[in-house]
C-alpha cells in the first residue's frame, strides 16, 4: 500500500521496499526479455507535411510481459540505464530495424529510413559506436537509411565527447536528429557544434500551440531558423488537424503524431495518408 508522510512527502519504509522489489522483478524479468527476444519494436511515421507520404518512421521499443504485463519504456528504458542493459537494448533495437529496413526494401514500401532513440548515456559507453556500426555494415543498408536520435541531455556530460562521437557517426553517413528540441537549456551551443540534420520539436510547444502565441512564435522561430541552417524540422505529438494545418503553414516539414496514427507493428504502417483538410 502506498503510504506517504504527508506533510514532509517521506516513503515510507515499507513503500521504499516494495519499490526496490519491483525493480529487482522488473530487471530480472527485463534481462530475460532481452535475451529472449520478446521486447517489439513499433514504429510510427514521420508523415511529410509537402506529400502527405510516408518514407522515415522513428523505432520504439514496447514490452508486453508475460509476467508483468505491459511496462511502459518509460519505466523499462531508465531501468535499462541504471542497470547496464541499455547498450544491449540499442543493439536489438538496431538489428531489429536493419532487418526491417531490408523487408521494406523488397516488398517496395515506401519507407527507407528509421530512426533509433540513443540513451543519454551512450556517449558514455565504451565502443558504443562501433557495436552499432558492425550490426549495420552486416546489413544490405545504406548508414543514410537510419537516423539517430539523441537528447540534450546525452550532452551534459561531456560535450566534447558528444561531439566526437557524432561526427565519427556522421562521417559515415547516418543522420542525426535532436530530440525533444526546446525543453534543453543551451540549444543553440549544441547546434552550432553537432553535425545535426533534424530538429524535433518537442511535444509540450505542439500542446500549447493553438492556445497559447508565445509557444507558437518559438515553434515558427524553430522551424524558420532550422531552414536557415539546412536543417530538417519534425513536429512531434501532433494529435489534432488543427495543430496539422498550421504547423503546415508554418513550413515544418514533417508531423509525428497520434492524428496520423500511433506507433504500431511494421506491417501496420500507413505508407500515405489522404489530403482530407484542404491543406
Ligand atoms: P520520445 O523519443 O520522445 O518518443 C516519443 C513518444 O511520444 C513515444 O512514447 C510516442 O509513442 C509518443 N507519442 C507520439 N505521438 C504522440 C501523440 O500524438 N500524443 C502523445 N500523447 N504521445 C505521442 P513512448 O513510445 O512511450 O516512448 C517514451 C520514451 O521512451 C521515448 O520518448 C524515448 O525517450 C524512450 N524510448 C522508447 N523506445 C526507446 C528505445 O528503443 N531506446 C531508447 N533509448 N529510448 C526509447
Ligand atoms: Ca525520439
Ligand atoms: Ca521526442
Ligand atoms: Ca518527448
């Protein structure tokens, strides 16, 4: 039962046991899942605001439990990182992607480029770029066909290491893309020193966009800056036509986001959506 002292918001001791015993069960049962293969990786679209088609798709790892259920990554990806089981959790996602990018290929679908979430910690692991690049070099697939996303927060460590990792990862052709852009605190240092291709705006000024001017000024700042640079903009959270029509007017180039459709299994991704807002 959770009980809390209420005044000085203390856990209790027994509420503080039960926690570390979830998180023991989680982690032995994640390891498993790992090994085992039994984490899916969803994808949902990155719908182009000039065609309306679908050709980039970000990967999102989901764990349906036999044991516990469904764990969100937002419990399952911090657990990962805390415990040492974020480099292998990468590389599934990774080799899993290459694997589908190789299907998309044959059967002529239209998306040709996935994009793979990197821990804020991955900077931090020895040899992490190099693990990734052998699963992709034993793959028929261009470094061009995935994108990484990365965070701010995966700089705050050392931005020099940021750095040199990304631009080794650039030089050999993937694309990179800031993720949750806006939330950090010194953006425009990252940017004027990351090989960035693609800013994600992040989902808190898309929330806001419509009913608050503030918010919308700095997306339309994002985006008309970003295309000043060269840099591709992604609109994320996107869940109403509203927020489509303007972001579109605004000339964001692509919309992620539930109005399209949610992250679903490979074979469920919708190639184009229908012009059905006079857009
Ligand atoms: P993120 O990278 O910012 O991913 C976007 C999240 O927003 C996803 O949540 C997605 O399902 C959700 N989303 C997309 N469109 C909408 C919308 O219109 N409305 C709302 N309410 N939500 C929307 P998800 O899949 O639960 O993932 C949460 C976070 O967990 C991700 O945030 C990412 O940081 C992390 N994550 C997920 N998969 C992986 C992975 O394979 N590796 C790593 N390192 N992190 C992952
Ligand atoms: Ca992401
Ligand atoms: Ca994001
Ligand atoms: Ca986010």
């Amino acid at each position: 039962a959770a009980r809390r002292d209420p005044i000085n918001n203390i856990m209790f001791y027994d509420e503080q046991k039960e926690a570390e015993q979830r998180e023991d069960i989680l982690l032995t049962e994640l390891r498993l899942a790992i090994l085992r293969g039994e984490i899916d990786i969803f994808y949902q679209p990155k719908v182009s605001f000039e065609t309306l088609e679908v050709h980039k798709v970000e990967a999102l790892a989901r764990w349906n439990s036999a044991k516990l259920g469904f764990v969100s990554p937002g419990e399952f990806i911090p657990l990962a990182e805390r415990h040492g089981l974020i480099m292998q959790l990468t590389e599934y996602v990774v080799q899993q992607s290459c694997e589908q990018l190789v299907l998309w290929k044959e059967e002529k679908h239209s998306v040709n480029q996935i994009a793979i979430n990197l821990s804020p910690t991955h900077f931090q692991i020895p040899d992490s770029n190099k693990r990734l690049i052998e699963i992709i070099r034993a793959h028929s697939i261009n470094p061009s066909q995935i994108e990484f996303e990365i965070t701010e927060t995966s700089m705050m460590q050392s931005i020099e290491r940021a750095e040199k990792s990304l631009d080794e990862l650039r030089s050999i052709g993937f694309s990179i893309a800031l993720d949750d852009f806006g939330t950090g605190l010194s953006s425009l240092t990252y940017l004027q020193r990351l090989p960035i291709n693609t800013l994600k705006i992040d989902k808190s000024f898309i929330d806001s966009l419509l009913d608050c001017e503030k918010d919308a000024a700095i997306v339309k700042l994002i985006i008309d800056f970003a295309k000043t640079i060269n840099m591709e903009t992604v609109c994320e959270g996107v869940e109403t036509l509203e927020q489509a029509i303007l972001l579109q007017k605004m000339g964001c180039q692509y919309a992620q986001g539930y109005y399209y459709q949610k992250p679903v299994p490979a074979n469920d991704i919708t190639s184009s959506f229908e012009c059905s807002n006079d857009m």
